[in-house]
C-alpha cells in the first residue's frame, strides 16, 4: 500500500525471519530485519510477531523455525507484537506476552497460560489494531488432548477447544488495549470502518456463535443475519 512500485515478502535470513522490499522498476531490493504479519494502510510501517512461537503453539500459521525452541516461556516480557518502519526496518516492542497474561479476565484464568498472538488487522485509518490472544494451560497441542480428558471441567472454545481466545483491540502504539471480546471464542473478522468490527465468535453474554458487529471499546455488539 502507498506504492505503485514496490512489493514485499517474507524471507529467512542469517538471522531469523526477515522481510524484503522489491521495487520493480528499478530492481532495488532492501532488506528488513523482522518478518511482516500485517501492514499499515499507508504503507509506512508494518506490524510483527515471532512467527517461530506461532508456528509451534498453532502449526500452520507462523513459519518453521530453523532453530526450534525445547523449552516455550509461558508469556514473556521480552517479546510479543512488534512495530517496524518500512523505511528505516527500525522496530519497537509495542505489546508483550507479559502484558496479556495480566490482563484481567472474567471466568476462567489464563494468567499462568501459554500465550500466542495471531490474526493482526489494523483499521482503515492506521490508528487502531485488532489481534487475538490465544492461550491454553500446557505447551502442545497433542498435551492439550491429554489435559483435556484429564480435566473434563476445561471451557476452552476454538479450534476442538484446544485454547481460549480473546479479542485485543489497541491503539496502533500498543497503548489503550481493550478486550473487545472475552468470551474464549472470536474468528473471521474484518474491521467496519475505523470504530466496528465484523467477527463470528460467541459475545461475552451469550453461549451460541454466529456474525456480530462489535463497537470497539465498548461491550455494545450486534448480531448480523440471525437464522
């Protein structure tokens, strides 16, 4: 976005996953130092996470580390969503693990949970993100299975309820995050404009899902095209 000229892509380079800028009228290539999950409207800066941990915690939607990691910190300070300017490949950690982990949650726990981060969208005007959060109380999906048998009592909503996911909106800085849903399960959304989002997912205060609009940063939902 913002360029008639140039594409980007993500790459592995010497250091881990990286991203690459291509300008194909004069065959410019620039390389950046961190992987891109989405990009701002303008074009001006991108938003990223550790695509390593993705790919362990949900196989299939971040890329095979080189390097895989033994042992996952449960939520980390020292990493999460990261901001990169697409001119300059400097980047600042804007939300960590840590941050979600605190985050209060009504009904089930996830403090002491393993934490991911994926489905990054930012508004039309750049001055919000959506993310989910998703989270379960052991590492692997296959100790998931085995968790789950064991504690019958689990409420984790998803994928074969394999974790529970809520719904961050912030601020484009990582400031002013809000669990615009909370319910354990929100997927396939879109943002409506700069202040609404679209989601299938189960609200706060009801047990079926189905399409809702959500206000962000407020509770106020409405469903869309009920039956």
């Amino acid at each position: 976005p913002g360029s008639s000229s140039e594409v980007i892509w993500n790459d592995h380079g010497e250091e881990g996953f990286i991203s690459r800028i291509y300008n194909v009228q004069t065959g410019e290539t620039r390389t950046l130092p961190r992987a891109v999950y989405t990009l701002s409207p303008d074009g001006t800066y991108a938003l990223c996470v550790d695509f390593d941990r993705l790919q362990f915690f949900r196989p299939g939607y971040g890329y095979p580390a080189k390097k895989p990691v033994a042992n996952w910190e449960k939520a980390p300070a020292d990493t999460g969503i990261y901001k990169m300017d697409l001119s300059t490949g400097d980047s600042q950690l804007i939300v960590s693990y840590a941050q979600l982990a605190a985050l209060p949650r009504e009904g089930q726990a996830v403090a002491d949970n393993f934490h991911w981060f994926n489905h990054l969208l930012i508004n039309p005007s750049g001055t919000r993100f959506i993310f989910l959060n998703r989270s379960r109380p052991v590492a692997s999906y296959d100790e998931m299975t085995a968790y789950k048998k064991k504690h019958p009592d689990w409420k984790g909503k998803g994928f074969s309820g394999h974790y529970i996911t809520r719904a961050i909106t912030a601020n484009t800085d990582g400031s002013n995050l809000y669990a615009l849903c909370d319910s354990g399960m929100f997927s396939h959304f879109i943002w409506k404009g700069d202040d609404e989002i679209c989601a299938w997912a189960v609200p706060d205060d009801r047990d079926k899902a189905g399409f809702f609009d959500f206000q962000d940063k407020t509770k106020d939902y409405q469903q869309v095209g009920l039956g």
